[in-house]
C-alpha cells in the first residue's frame, strides 16, 4: 500500500501552562515535536501561538495543530471556557494538555499548579463532556522526582493521565516494557481520532442563507471575506436581515406586518438600517453573537476553507436558532 500523503487535521490540541512557566511550556513543546515554538512578535511571548504537531502511525499521517495558552488566573480561565462563547472552540479540540513543574504539593489550599490542573480538568469535565469525550486529556508534570504518585492521584481526580518527563525515572520505558516521559505523550496522542469533525448539520449546509435575497450596501465593516469564515457575502446579508426582523418582531409586531405586506420596496434598506433601533437586550444578543462569530473564526484558522464553512454554518444555525 502507498504510504498516505501527510494531511493537516481539523481538531486542535490546546496545550497550557502557568503564566511564570514560559519556560518549561516551551521545551515540552520542543521536545514533542523537535522545534521550539516562536511567536512572529517577540514582546508578545508565545500565548495564543499555533505549533504543528507531526503525526505519523501505520495507520495515518497528520500535522496536528497546537494552541499555546499562558494562563494567569485558573478559575478566570476555566470560567470563559466554559462560557457559551467558548462552545465553538471546544468542539475543534481533539487534545488538552496541562503542563507544569511537579514539585511537592504543600498542605495549603493555594497551589498554583494543583489548582491548574483542578481547573483545566474542569473544563474537560463540564465542557467536553469528560470521559465521554473522544480526545485526550494529558497533565504533564516535569522534573517531578518522588512526587510522582501524588500528582498521579490528583490528575485521575481532575480525569488527565498523569506523564512525568524530565526526572530520574524518565528513560523512555518502566519496569513493564511501557513508554514514559515524552514518548508516553506522543504515544497517547498518537493513539487519539485526528479525523475531521463529525458536524452534523441541516439538510442544507447553509439554511435559510441559500435563499436569502437581501442585499444590503453597507457591508465593507462586516465582510464576512475580511472575518474569515469561509462563506459569501449573500449569506451574510441573510443573517444580519435576520437579526434585525428578529428584533422587529419582539419591538414592533404591528410595523413588521407593515412591513412585510410591503417586502421588496423595503426590506432591504431595513437590513441595512434597523439595527439602530435596537434595545439594550438586542444590542447584548448581537454582541453575543458576534463573540460566538470571532471565536469560531479565530478556531477555523489554519484549517481547509471547507472545515472553515461546515464550522461557520454551525455557528450561523445556532444563532438563527437563538433569534
């Protein structure tokens, strides 16, 4: 059999660490995958960098994107993960990996490190769905020499296999012929689906937008081309007409009956004007979506445009759903 051509997947890995620990972040992170991470602006340091991450088995080949993330408050991280905003870029990640220095645990509550991983296994357990997700979630404790069966202990309570690297013990293989260290890592990620997400979606990828007419003039702010989300502008149009009839039909139901008797000579400069005239409840529901939007754009980044499109439309039918 000819060997598969490499191809680039579509889940992500979301690799973390504390904010003072740039450090051991970036040579797991060389060490996994044989080049140091560098961010394009040196000021800004490597949070929110993607690295690729080569994958190659029997079975299949795969670059593997990896989102890099310094975090500073653990519970503010964990909140704005599991926030609705946040939806979208969970449903992209095949991998979360925590990383951290496994130094002894003090009896005391405040252990940055303990308190990481409580977290990012929060996270894992209420917004990916825990051990019914179908990813891997990995805690990797370097230079953690005789503390290793504490840190095993409070990993498997947060549901992430604990993988020391870098101490004494790390010599590629234990006592029962199994991987250790870092080749334990590639060996778990590896063995994970890499394959492209399962989206289920209307019978139509796009909805309502395939037979949308609106055709507003005013689009430049929000060109959907600029955004990134893979689809056209028509099918923009339809979801800014929407959310503006939408906000009609809770403010003025007598004007949009009005309205609609009298479609094509005004519909369309009502797309393009009405959202003046939104309260401050519409105005949230916008926001809101527009955060949903961008989060799916930045986590569409790097993939094929059609991922980019089947997780835009995703995005755009929950929207719809919500207005």
């Amino acid at each position: 059999m000819a060997e598969a051509e490499m191809s680039s997947s579509s889940r992500r890995i979301l690799a973390v660490s504390l904010e003072n620990e740039t450090a051991v972040l970036s040579k797991l992170v060389k060490d996994l995958t044989g080049t140091a991470p560098e961010s394009p602006d040196p000021t800004l340091g490597i949070a929110g960098i993607t690295h690729p991450l080569s994958l190659k088995t029997p079975y299949y080949s795969t670059t593997v994107p990896i989102w890099l993330d310094l975090i500073g408050s653990p519970s503010d991280w964990s909140e704005s993960f599991l926030s609705e905003e946040a939806a979208e870029v969970l449903a992209v990640l095949g991998g979360v990996v925590v990383v951290f220095t496994a130094g002894p645990v003090s009896a005391s509550k405040d252990h940055p490190a303990k308190d990481l991983v409580e977290h990012v296994g929060k996270v894992l357990k209420k917004g990916l769905g825990g051990w019914e997700w179908d990813g891997v979630g990995l805690a990797i404790g370097v230079d953690g020499d005789g503390h290793e069966e504490e840190w095993d202990e409070i990993c498997a309570e947060a549901g992430l296999e604990f993988v020391s690297v870098g101490g004494k013990g790390d010599n590629g293989r234990n006592e029962f012929g199994e991987k250790t260290g870092v080749a334990r890592v590639k060996e778990a990620l590896e063995a994970n689906d890499w394959s492209q997400l399962e989206a289920p979606l209307s019978d139509s990828e796009f909805g309502d937008f395939e037979t949308s007419s609106a055709k507003g003039d005013d689009d430049k702010d929000l060109d959907p081309k600029k955004m990134g989300f893979g689809f056209d502008q028509k099918d923009f149009e339809g979801l800014r007409k929407a959310i503006w009839e939408a906000s009609q039909d809770v403010e003025e139901p007598d004007e949009s009956k009005k309205a609609e008797t009298n479609k094509e000579g005004t519909s369309e400069a009502a797309a393009a004007g009405g959202l003046e005239d939104l309260d401050e409840d519409e105005i949230a529901k916008i926001e809101k979506m527009m955060r949903k939007l961008q989060a799916v754009r930045e986590a569409g980044e790097g993939m094929g445009e059609e991922q980019r499109k089947r997780m835009a439309a995703r995005a755009v039918e929950e929207v719809m759903r919500d207005l």
